[in-house]
C-alpha cells in the first residue's frame, strides 16, 4: 500500500475511531466499575480512594488530548486540504 495523503488522512480517522473508543471503554468502566477496578488497584499499589481518583482524572485529560492532538487535527486539517 502506498502512502498517500488520502490513505493517510483513512489511517488517522481510523485511529481516532479506535481510540475514542478506547477512552469510552476506560470512562464507562471507571464510572460502572470503579469499586472493582480501584480493589484491584489497591491490591498493587497502597493508594487512597481520592489519589486513585486523580490518577484516572488526570490520565483520561492527557489521553484524550493526546488523541485530539496527534489523531483528530491531522485528520480534520487532511479533510480541510483535501477540499481546497
């Protein structure tokens, strides 16, 4: 396969797809499933409840702006070249 601008610009959308949903995965499970996943935490790290809390917060905004940043924009700026 050859590397276009347009197999590029599917390969990012893809990643994107990917990992939103990823990151929906790890949000509905840490609300639904927090008792669980914070037992199994717990069980590898002595942590309290509200740094467990911070962690995931904190992890989940670097997630989601690293798949904005280096899978949405490129996408949506191929979309934007791909018009003109």
């Amino acid at each position: 396969m050859e590397i276009t601008i347009e197999n590029l610009r599917i390969l990012l959308g893809w990643c994107t797809l990917i990992n939103a949903g990823m990151f929906a995965v790890w949000s509905l499970a840490f609300v639904f499933a927090h008792d669980l996943m914070f037992k199994v935490h717990t069980r590898w790290f002595k942590i309290s409840e509200e740094r467990f809390d911070e962690i995931h917060y904190t992890m989940m905004g670097y997630y989601k702006l690293a798949v904005i940043l280096f899978n949405l924009v490129p996408y949506l700026v191929l979309r934007l070249v791909q018009f003109n």
